[in-house]
C-alpha cells in the first residue's frame, strides 16, 4: 500500500508539469509549484520513513529522486522554460513507474550505503547531473538557428549550469572519495562507475575552458551528457563493481 501511495505523488508530480505547459490547463500554472513541493516533499518523506534510509539506493528511487530534482528545478528557476525542457525530468518519472514492482520493493541495503556520507555524496551529483542535462538541453538548441537575442541568453545559461554542475560533481567526487576510505579502505578503486564519472567530469572541465560562442563548446557539453547517461545507466545494467547496487 506504500508503495501505491508513492505512485500516486510520483503522478502529482508530473500533472504538476501538465499544469505549467498544457494550454488548456494554464489557468491551473500557479498551482504548478504549490502541487509540485507537496509531491515531492510527499515522495521523499513516505519513502524515506518507510525505508529508513535515504531514497535513492537503488534505480526506482533514484531515478524518481532525479526526475523530482530536475522538474523542481524547472519550475523554481526556468520560470518561461518551453515544454520541451520538461521533458527528461518527465521520462525519468514515468520511466520509474513502469519499471518492475519488483525493483520497487525495498530488498537488502549494503553495509556501505548506510552512512550519513550518502546524504552529501549523492545529492550533489543529482544536482550537478540536472544541471549538466539542462546545459545539454540548451546546446542542443542552439546547433539550430535561433534568433540573436535568445542565441546570447541560450549561451549565458549553458555556461550557467556547466558551472553549477562541475562545481556539484567535484563535490560528489571528492566526498565520494571520502566515503570510499571510510568504507572500502581506499579512496580510489577505478571502479566503473567512478571510472566513468571521472570521464564526466574532465569533459565538463575542458568544455568550461571554452568560452563565448563556441560550437566545440556545446559539442563537449552534449557529449558529457550521453557520458553521465552512460555512467547513470550503463554501469549498473551492463557492469559489475563497487557500485553495482547502485
């Protein structure tokens, strides 16, 4: 029956979306905000206390975790986004609904996943990996033609959130490094997903050194993102390691 609740915020937070972009629905857009922190507080707290522990240990709650943290953000700062922008935060929600009752079912949490480390480590690459989608979201709009004004503004807010992700993805790596000391006797393993994270992170920081209207620039951007979908999904359907769980 938790879990049926659970389901139910997880579709709040997408009407909440419906509210913002559908025209039709338009008159509702200022409960958009209001519907969207009652979901995700909803969300985040029934799971959390039904667990026991932070929600985001396995696949449904972290891509629930991440699709909340991405529409959020949305909907807080991108206040005149288009409905397009919407749209991986959408995918991620609906994608943990369909997945198996099976993998929404809480099983054994590892020894190593239950330390308040898990409270900075993992939040800080969930920001920083909203931040890298919106900034990929925007190079990708500008490989289009676009008009000069919005081309300036486009450009300002790709840089804008390849700083707030390379500066949240450093602290999730450092922290991580940390909490792999504490846990597992050494700071790096080269474990795939830490392996893969580093790729991530050395794309963004060359892309940073690129400034102003620069193709090569928003190319990099585009290429760190399919690299954190990688290091997101890939590691965990098609490697095994430290972070398998994960």
């Amino acid at each position: 029956m938790n879990i049926l609740f659970e389901q139910f915020f997880l579709i709040l937070v997408i009407l909440s979306v419906a509210f913002k972009t559908i025209p039709v629905l338009k008159v509702l857009y200022k409960w958009s905000l209001f519907l969207m922190l009652f979901s995700a507080i909803g969300w985040v707290g029934l799971r959390g206390i039904y667990l026991r522990h932070a929600p985001f240990a396995n696949m449904y709650e972290s891509l629930s975790f991440f699709g909340i943290l991405y529409i959020l953000k949305c909907l807080l700062f991108q206040k005149e986004s288009p409905w397009w922008l919407y749209f991986p935060g959408v995918v991620m929600i609906t994608l943990s609904l369909l997945l198996p009752w099976s993998y929404k079912i809480p099983g054994h949490i590892p020894a190593a996943l239950q330390s308040i480390w898990i409270f900075i480590h993992v939040p800080a690459y969930f920001i920083g990996y909203v931040s890298l989608t919106l900034s990929a979201f925007y190079s990708v709009i500008l490989q289009f033609k676009v008009n000069h004004e919005r081309e300036n503004k486009l450009r300002l807010l790709v840089h804008r959130e390849l700083q707030i992700s390379w500066v949240f993805c450093s602290t999730g790596l450092v922290i991580g490094g940390i909490w792999a000391d504490i846990s597992w006797g050494r700071f790096w393993s080269w474990d795939p997903k830490e392996t893969l994270a580093l790729i991530t992170w050395l794309i963004m920081a060359a892309a940073l050194h690129f400034k102003g209207k620069n193709r090569v620039k928003e190319i990099l951007i585009i290429i760190g993102f399919f690299a954190m979908l990688y290091t997101y999904f890939g590691v965990t359907f098609f490697h095994s390691g430290l972070h398998s769980y994960t």
